[in-house]
C-alpha cells in the first residue's frame, strides 16, 4: 500500500480536479465583452446593481437606528429551552417531507450575509484588501440523484465595516464593488428521506453527519438540526429535530430576537461555538419553523485591537459585544421541477431588501 | 483583455494554480476548496494588471479565496462518490475532514505536497514552530483514526 503522502496527494488531486484559465476566462462578464456585470454562469455573480446603490446608501441610514445587541440569556436554567422546544414540536402541522422525485430538485431559498475582502494584493494579508458587508439571496437546488447548483443574488448593496476600509478601496480608485464568492457554491443536499421521525433516533443519525470544520460538536450537531429543519423535513421529522436539539449539551433559551434581514420575530436557542461565537436559531414556534441562524459575538479575545484591517485573522475583526457577525435568514422550500426553475408557489423574491444590520456603521464606511 | 494577456494568464494559472487549489482543498474539503479556488482565480483575471506583479501569489491567492468563502457553515467533506473504485482506503478522508483546520492544511501541504514549514507558517501567518506542532498533531491525530477506522 502505498505511503501516506501518497494517498494524502492522490485523494486530494483527484478529488478536485485543476481549474482551468479557460474555466475562469469563458467564466468571467470580462469575457462578456460589453463592460456590464452579468450574472457568471453557475451563478457566478451578481449584475449591476449600481442602481441600487443610491437607495440603500438611504435605507441603510434608517435600518442602523434599530441595531439592538442581541440579548444572550445567562441565567435561564436548560430546561427552559426544552420546554419551548417540545411547545414548538407540538405545533408541528401536517407538512410532508420534501423529498425530490424523478428529475426533481428541492429547493431552498436563503438570505445570506457575509463579510468579503478585496483589494489589489500589494502588501501581504489583509493588509492588501478592504471589508465589507453584504446580504445575497441564495438559491439552492440540490437532489440525491443529479448534481445540484446555486444562485447567489446580492441585495441591499455593500457595506464598509470601518471608514479605514472606505479609505483603502478609495486609495485604489473606487473600483465597483462586486459580489464576491460566486462560483456556484456547494449545493449541498440534506437527505431527509431517512431522517427518522422518533426522537431516539435523531441523535444517532445527526452524529453520522460531517462535523462542521471550527465547530465546537454540540453547535456543529445543533446547526446541522436546524439545517434539516430547513431542508424539507417533515412535520413529524422537525417534531423530532426540535426535541433532539433540546438534548445538545449547552442549548439555552435566551430570550426574543427579531431576524435580522426578514425582520420575523421568534424565541432564540443559543449554543456555545466557541469562547467567542454563540450560535443562534430565532424559532416560529408556532410554525417549527427555523427563522434564521445566526452566529452572534459574546466574547472578544484579549488584544484584539481595531476593526479591519488590523484583525489577528482574515477576516477576522473586533466586533462589539452582543453584535450579530453573519446570518442565514430562512425564506421558502419546494420542490422544482428541474434544476436552475423556481416552483410555480414560491413566493416572488423582493425588489431589494435593507442591508442586515450586523454592524454598527462607523463614519465615512457606507457605499460610495 | 487581448491575447497576449490571455497568453500571460494562462501561463499564471499554470505554475500558480496546483498549489493554490491544494491549499484551498485542505481548508475546506473538494467541492467549496474548488470553488474557492475558482474565486481567487477569477480575481486575478479581473485585476490582472495587479495579479500579475504580485510578489507572493499563491499566499495572497489563498486569502482572496478565503475571503470570498462565505460564513455559511457547509461540512468539509473528502468524499469521492464518483468514483468507487478508488484504490484509496475510504477512511482516509472523513480522518481528514475531523482534523481542525490548520491541522488539515500542515498535514497535506506538508507531508503530502512537499512544502517547507517556511511556506505554510507564511501562508497561515503563524510561527514555523505552530506549524510543526499543528504537522505533528495532525499526523498523529490522523493515523489514529485511520488505525481506528480500519479496525472497527
């Protein structure tokens, strides 16, 4: 048998195979020839959204007044969570599993936040790039049977973290800022033909899962729940997901929350990612429906110094206590008909949405 | 972009490419590793009068791959479902994907691919030190399941 470099070279070179130049050029609105971004194929990225800009510049002035530091519960014995857990799981309706059939696809929409770096690569790390903010529709069609895609749509326009940061894209002439990660995305598919519908089952098939890379293993465990709850469970199977999610070590009710971008309310479950990072469910408990999954800052490392682009990581920042660093806010699931079609009952998608208000804006940091 | 630019790019992704999609693979498993991959690339193609002088390309690459890799958390998988008939013993990469990150990255970068301790703690921006303990650890974190696995 041979070595264990070798098997560590041949699995990871031929599990993903090169990326071509040709693959990025034909990838590229470059490529388009006519100067407008276009939507990349797969995907890729988001057009012109110039138009929008001027418009969120407003709202976003408007939307940060209501920034509330999300409120972390300390003092609420875990039993409190898992009553409002089996609440919710006795209001589970009649919803079957959405399980695609022949040429099917489930589909799953979400509005997504995260924090992008760019910049033009003098200096190393993240010395060379600047930090914003910005809010994409995700669409995800995934099937046991075919290879599934994504769509990612920014709205509600870009958002500087600091004014250092709307200092250093002006140092490099205002280029437009597009949306950055866009290359199809993992169009990961949540199997809940064989999700069980017992309690005593769930725990024993979420610790099958992959565990989630940087995770401690009960939000890693309570994240995938939620990502089931998400993904076409059935009524019975979210019954059974909520009560499981009750039993994860360290899982506490911590008060009401107000989902960042959909602005639906609910009952907050918290769970300890890290000394840092407390992972969030907002909960419809009358619907078990999972609002939106939210990763919220109750601890900052000692020496942590200035936001962007000072951080001990990429990326990574000082963030303010109680701050809410990225979200996934629930929007619909079904099932399509065929990859890249929407179902006939999703509900049409808003013209733009505020920009979420993860972070307080510091002056001089919104776009242009 | 003209030829000649397209010719200097294709040269580019040559030589910058491999090392590059193996780093982004380590961090987060092959189908986003790619993608990532396939992100950075597509910057350096819309900045290519930046790419093109950058002093330490892959380093910087990587970056811009990791910056364009959402917070929305999706398992770091090795699976090789396309292919069956692997030769590979199936335990190798779920032992993989249970390492923490920098773990990953030492161990395939280094013992896979050949990398000095000097180019990882560049790309991480950690001590040569952390990396050879991240190496060893991951080493023996990685034949211990694997020893498990094979076992069980």
């Amino acid at each position: 048998m041979p070595d264990l470099s070798e098997r560590i070279r041949d699995l990871i070179d031929a599990g993903a195979p090169p990326v071509t130049a040709e693959e990025v050029i034909d990838a590229s609105p470059i490529a388009q020839g006519d100067g407008r971004y276009r939507k990349w194929p797969r995907g890729r990225r988001v057009g012109a959204y110039a138009g929008v800009i001027a418009a969120a510049a407003v709202i976003l002035a408007v939307v940060d007044l209501q920034i509330t530091p999300s409120k972390i519960s300390t003092g609420v014995p875990p039993a409190a969570a898992a009553s409002v857990l089996d609440d919710a799981a006795n209001r589970a309706g009649s919803a079957k599993p959405l399980v695609p059939g022949p040429g099917q696809f489930l589909y799953v929409r979400t509005l997504v936040s995260s924090t992008q770096g760019e910049g033009r690569g003098q200096g190393r790390g993240r010395a060379g790039l600047y930090w914003f903010d910005v809010q994409e529709i995700n669409e995800v069609w995934s099937s046991p049977a075919a290879k599934g895609t994504t769509r990612w749509e920014l709205v509600g326009g870009p958002k500087f973290i600091s004014g250092t940061d709307r200092a250093m894209w002006m140092a490099e002439g205002s280029p437009q800022i597009i949306s950055g990660g866009n290359f199809g995305g993992a169009a990961t598919y949540y199997d809940v033909s064989h999700l069980p519908t017992q309690e005593s089952k769930i725990a024993a098939f979420i610790a099958k899962q992959p565990a989630l890379p940087g995770d401690s293993l009960p939000a890693s465990r309570f994240i995938t729940a939620a990502g089931f709850i998400e993904n076409g469970a059935s009524s019975q199977q979210r019954a059974a997901l909520l009560r499981y999610m009750a039993t994860i070590p360290g899982v506490k009710l911590a008060g009401t929350a107000t989902a960042v971008g959909t602005h639906r309310s609910g009952t907050v479950l918290a769970v300890a990612m890290s000394p840092e990072t407390s992972v969030q469910v907002i909960l419809d408990r009358s619907r078990s429906e999972v609002v939106e999954l939210r990763y919220v800052v109750v601890g900052i490392p000692s020496g942590t110094g200035p936001r962007s682009p000072l951080a001990a990581d990429l990326g990574q920042y000082a963030f303010k206590m109680g701050e809410v660093r990225s979200y996934v806010d629930f929007l619909f699931a079904g099932l399509a008909d065929s990859s890249g079609a929407v179902p006939n009952h999703a509900p049409p998608v808003p013209a733009s949405w505020p920009l979420g208000t993860m972070h307080d804006p510091e002056p001089g940091s919104l776009y242009p | 972009m003209d030829e000649d630019q397209r010719h200097q790019f294709e040269e580019f992704v040559q030589v910058v490419e491999p090392g590059l999609r193996r780093a982004l693979v380590s961090v987060y498993g092959f189908e986003r590793g790619r993608e990532a991959t396939a992100e950075a690339l597509a910057w350096s193609w819309e900045h290519w009068e930046k790419a093109r002088t950058l002093d330490h390309p892959i380093a910087y690459l990587v970056r811009v791959g990791q910056s364009k890799s959402r917070s929305r958390k999706v398992p770091v998988t090795f699976d090789r479902a396309e292919q069956p008939e692997s030769s590979f013993e199936p335990s190798l990469g779920p032992s993989l994907a249970s390492l923490t990150e920098r773990q990953r990255m030492a161990v395939v970068l280094v013992h896979g691919f050949g990398w000095t301790l000097r180019e990882v703690a560049d790309l991480m921006e950690i001590k040569v030190t952390s990396v050879q303990t991240h190496l060893e650890r991951g080493l023996r974190n990685l034949r211990a399941m694997m020893e498990v696995s094979d076992h069980a």
